[in-house]
C-alpha cells in the first residue's frame, strides 16, 4: 500500500505530539526513510516540475513543515544550522555529500562564524538524517536531486546566522 501525504504528516504530528525533542524526531527520521522507499509516493510528492523549495505541508498544531526539493543541477551550501529549529534530511533520488561541523568561533555582528569539519558522508536515495538545533551542516550536490525535508518550523521566516568553514 503506497503512503500518502496526508497519511505522511499525520504520523509525523503523532509521532511528535507523542514524544517531543530528540527521540520523537529520530522516529520521524525512520519514518522518512520508510516513506522514500515508496516509489509511488516518491513520484506524486516531490516532482521534476518543483522548485528548488516548496513547503507542501505545514502542521497547525505543532508548526513544523514537510518540504519537497528538486535540485536541476549542482549546488553547494555553506556550512549553517537551523537556528532555533531541527531539519530532518530524506534523500529521494540523486546523491547530497554532506559535511558535519564543529564551532570554532560564534558569528559576531557583521561577523560569520568559523566551523571545522568533523565528518562527511553521503545521502543516497532512501537515506534521512536528523540535524538538531546548532548542529553545524553543509551539503553538496553535483547533479540534480530531490529531497523530502522536514524542518521544526518554517525556516523561511527565521534569519540564521553565517558561517565559513575553517
């Protein structure tokens, strides 16, 4: 039986409403790895025809939103975290090379930060990892992708701080 949005953000709020912070995001992390494993829901969730970020879902209860991405071509981000917020990571088709950071100085105004590198590793199709807040991240893509993207809330409307990598 093919999973569906709807069916999709109803388990996640479960999931959360149930066991809040780290432990309840780490089951909506194997949740999301389930999902991509759904070819079905894959095709009708995040299509070629998307931009690069769409919220397709936004809960009004616990404020977090499930977000499609489709990466035509190569991208690379700087080293950021989610400022107040958690991300949720799924890889549904292509690869992303992400790289984990540590704080080496925090920014200051008109200031990035500086971030070391820990660890790198790749997300490859049915992959999700779970990025809590201030863990420092970058990916890269070097073809086109699609992700399915959860963030604790609406990022779009938080201003995050800038880091460089060290």
């Amino acid at each position: 039986m093919s999973h569906t949005l709807q069916g999709f953000a109803a388990a996640c709020h479960d999931l959360l409403k149930a066991t809040p912070g780290p432990q309840g995001r780490e089951k909506v992390r194997d949740l999301v790895r389930e999902v991509l494993q759904d070819r079905e829901f894959v095709e009708t969730t995040i299509t070629a025809d998307m931009p690069e970020r769409k919220i397709i879902y936004q809960d009004p209860e616990l404020g977090f939103c499930i977000l499609a991405h489709v990466y035509h071509g190569a991208k690379t981000s700087p080293p950021h975290d989610h400022g107040p917020s958690w991300a949720i990571y799924g890889q549904a088709a292509g690869e992303t090379h992400m790289s984990d950071y540590e704080l080496v100085e925090p920014p200051a105004p008109g200031k990035p930060g500086k971030a070391r590198e820990t660890a790198s590793y790749s997300l490859t199709p049915g992959s999700a990892h779970l990025y809590n807040e201030g863990d420092l991240h970058s990916p890269r893509r070097d073809g086109p992708t699609r992700l399915l993207r959860l963030e604790g809330l609406d990022m779009s409307t938080i201003k995050r701080d800038k880091f460089e990598a060290v």
